[in-house]
C-alpha cells in the first residue's frame, strides 16, 4: 500500500483495512493487521484500521481467518511516498 506524505516528515496514515480486498476476494473472512509475525500468529496487539506508520516503509502482518476458523497470514507493505 502506498500513501503521501503531506508535509515531507516521512509519517502517513493508512486505512489497513483498503489492504483486505488486495489480499482475497469474496465474502467470509475477517482480518486484524499486526507489526510483527509473532503477533499475528497469536492475536495479540492488533494495529488500529487508522494506522499511522512512523517509518518510510514498513511490513506489517495480516491475519486472516475463513467462516470456517482457518488461518493465513500475509505480508503487507507500507510505503509513504515524498512529494515531488
């Protein structure tokens, strides 16, 4: 995902949640968004749908779980683009 950066301070705000269709289409999953692999892996400190990365670029982690309890996790990349 990438974003502006409005005032070349390298901070932007990214709506995690515009990720979810990128990740998998159709109905049925829900999705929580994490800094690290290991709290993806066990649900712990999910990123608020607001996030606001402090870094350039950044990887953060997404859970996504079926209707049916199975999990995956992907890979998102954050990039806050500089103005021209």
């Amino acid at each position: 995902m990438e974003t502006w950066d409005d005032n070349s301070d390298g901070i932007a705000q990214f709506t995690l949640t515009n990720a979810n269709s990128k990740l998998i289409t159709g109905g049925g999953y829900s999705f929580s968004y994490y800094l690290t692999i290991a709290d993806a892996q066990t649900s712990t400190n999910p990123l608020p749908s607001n996030y606001t990365n402090l870094v350039i670029i950044r990887q953060v982690y997404a859970l996504v779980v079926n209707a049916n309890g199975c999990k995956d996790i992907a890979e998102v990349r954050l990039h806050v683009l500089s103005p021209a």
